[in-house]
C-alpha cells in the first residue's frame, strides 16, 4: 500500500512539472508574437499588411499600363512628398519615377509631416497625363519656388495611384 501511494504521488508531482513548463512556454511565444507585430495608423478604409507588393514589383506593374487601364493593387513605398496645404495628396517612391496618389473622394487625408516614411496604400492604379495646370497646382502645393512653377511648360505622363486605404506605421 505503501508503495502504491509512493507511486501516485510521483505521478502527481512529475505531472505538475509537466504543467508548469507547458505554462512558461506559452507564455514566451505569446511575447514572441508580440514583439513582431507592427502598430498602424490608418486612414480611409481599414486595410491589412498582408500580401504588399514591393516598389519594384509596383513599379513593374506600372510599366505595363497604358492610359486608361487600371488595376487594384496594394503595395509599400517611401513618401517623397505631402500637399503642405492640408495633406490631399502624397508622391511615393516606384524606383525610377514617382506615383502622384490622391485619396478616393478626398474622403480623407494625411499629415504633412511623413516624407521619408514607408506606408502602405490600397487601390486604383493608372496612368494619367497630367495638364500644366494641374501641375502648377501640385507644385505650389508642394512649396516650389515660383521660377521652378514657370520652368512647367509641357503636359506629363505621370504615374497615378487612387488610395481608398493608408497605413502608416506608428512612431514607437
């Protein structure tokens, strides 16, 4: 009997160290997940981080468009520029040119301090050729001196992007 009550008792406290061990490795690959998921501020519609296309593939995407065409993409580049006037539009990084991004129904905007920074924008991609005008416009926007705004004589091809959603990583 003796031995009987040995052997569970045994049991029991093998048992319990099993438990315990189990308990710590949860709770370390908890922390793990953590660390690793990254904090976004979002504007527009809520979008995810998942299946980004890089600048290059991005650009690639691009090179293949002709005027009038379009194609739902979500994709990842460097701001170069914000509107300083109130943030309704933004030029992002493709590699050897810019994409001119402007949000869906001006239905929201962006701080004017993100140049530099890497989001993410969901939405309509295409080409477009821009007026003087518009050009003008967008350069005066951007703070440019009145001599670089005149040297604008020609309409351009420009890369155009409609962002129904943003997301901008948080500053930590």
């Amino acid at each position: 009997m003796k031995k009987l009550f040995l052997a569970l008792l045994a049991v029991a406290i093998l048992g319990s160290c099993n438990t315990k061990n189990k308990e710590v490795k949860e709770e370390v690959n908890v922390e793990e997940v953590e660390e690793t998921a990254m904090a976004y501020q979002s504007f527009g519609e809520k979008i995810t981080d998942n299946e980004v296309m890089t600048e290059a593939e991005m650009y690639e995407k691009y090179k293949n468009l002709k005027p009038g065409d379009t194609v739902n993409v979500k994709f990842a580049a460097e701001v170069k520029s914000v509107c300083q006037s109130k943030g309704c539009w933004m030029r992002l990084d493709v590699g050897e040119e810019e994409a001119m991004v402007k949000f869906k129904d001006y239905g929201f905007f962006m701080p004017k301090d993100i140049a530099g920074e890497e989001v993410i924008v969901n939405g309509k991609a295409f080409i477009d050729e821009m007026s003087v005008d518009d050009q003008r416009h967008f350069a005066e926007d951007a703070g440019k001196s009145k001599e670089e705004i005149a040297q604008i004589t020609e309409p351009k091809r420009t890369l155009s992007f409609t962002a129904d959603g943003v997301l901008l990583p948080e500053n930590q």
